[in-house]
C-alpha cells in the first residue's frame, strides 16, 4: 500500500478511538501487537483507548503484577521486554523477582 505523504501523516495524526484528527496526538508503542505498533489517539480519547486495549490481552492479576498474553507468549507486565511461554512461568518469574530486575528503569 503506497500513501502519499499527505495520507500518511493524516493517518498517523487520526485518533484510533474516535476518528477524529488532531494535530498532537498521544502515540505509544505496542511493540508487540500486530497491527497496532504506533497507536495513536487524541488527547480526551488516549487514557480511555489505551487501557482498553490493554485490557484485551490481561490474563490474570498476580503478585501484583498484571499478567498479558499476545499472541501465545506471556509478558509478566505490559512493559515486559521479554516474554515467557507460560503463564506458570510468568508466575514463578514474579516470585523470584528479587533475584532479577522485572522493569526497565525509566
């Protein structure tokens, strides 16, 4: 599929939720879901969308860590950069979490 320039920053400055677009939209990266790489939504739209969209791919609230699954591989939080193969894993991960640092440092 070949945009021109033009269609491909109304595209990228179109809200995901409600269509509307806007000129400073609240992108964030879902590295790990087809289709959905860079979700972009306006504003009023973007807290709403994004939990939304989280949501789909919740499997379970553990040790205080919400656990996803895409696409067959289980992340131990949402900004997992790397997944595990079962949610048992995922949860044996989490206990152990003093012995390895879960999240990124911001």
């Amino acid at each position: 599929m070949n945009l021109t320039l033009e269609q491909a920053k109304e595209r990228a400055l179109t809200c995901q939720s409600c269509g509307k677009i806007t000129e400073h939209p609240y992108g964030f990266d879902l590295k790990y879901l087809k289709g959905l790489k860079n979700a972009s939504a306006c504003f009023d739209c973007a807290d709403k969308y994004f939990e939304s969209v989280k949501s789909k791919y919740l499997v379970e609230q553990y040790g205080g860590y919400d656990i996803y699954c895409v696409d067959g591989r289980y992340f131990p939080f949402w900004d997992s950069f790397y997944h595990l193969e079962s949610l048992e894993a995922c949860k044996n991960r989490i206990d152990k979490s003093n012995l390895v640092t879960n999240k990124a440092s911001n």
